[in-house]
C-alpha cells in the first residue's frame, strides 16, 4: 500500500486500520444534513446552512492539520520510541 505523508488512523477497539490520507473521502454531508433537518432547516436555508457547515469542517480540519504538523514528530523507530516509555 503506498502511503504520502498523511495517512487516517482509525482503532476499532480490536485493531488499528491505517488507510492513505484522501481529502475527497473526508465527507460529513450525511451527518450535516441529518443534524440541519433535525434543528428544522429546510429549502433555501437548508441549502445555505449545510454549504456553510461543510465549508467550517473542511476550514476546522486544515486548522487540526496545520496545528499537528507544528506539534514535534517522532523521527526513531516505534521500537525505539516505545523504550524510552518503558526506561521511566
């Protein structure tokens, strides 16, 4: 599996699936609408309502991204970095 330099992690409680990093599948409109029409937007409100929610998460996630990629990166092997845990 190729992988860039972003990958979703996603734990199941069971395991841990890591998938290459696609923006177009980052997707909430299904959950954005559910949650408009159930606070009662509908027509022309609706349509403004969700195209202003979906442009948020999509300015929220960059934010997220931006803020993890100032955050120190591991640059050992897990191994190596699971040993200093156990050192203390």
């Amino acid at each position: 599996m190729p992988l860039e330099d972003e990958v979703f992690l996603e734990f199941t409680g069971k395991e841990i699936i890591i998938r290459p990093a696609d923006p177009e599948s980052v997707d909430f409109s299904e959950d954005i609408l559910k949650d408009l029409i159930s606070r009662g937007y509908e027509g022309e409100q609706l349509i403004e309502a969700f195209l202003k929610a979906k442009s948020d998460i999509l300015e929220a996630l960059d934010a997220l991204k931006q803020e993890a990629l100032q955050q120190p990166s591991v640059t050992e092997l897990l191994d190596e970095y699971l040993n200093e845990f156990e050192d203390d």
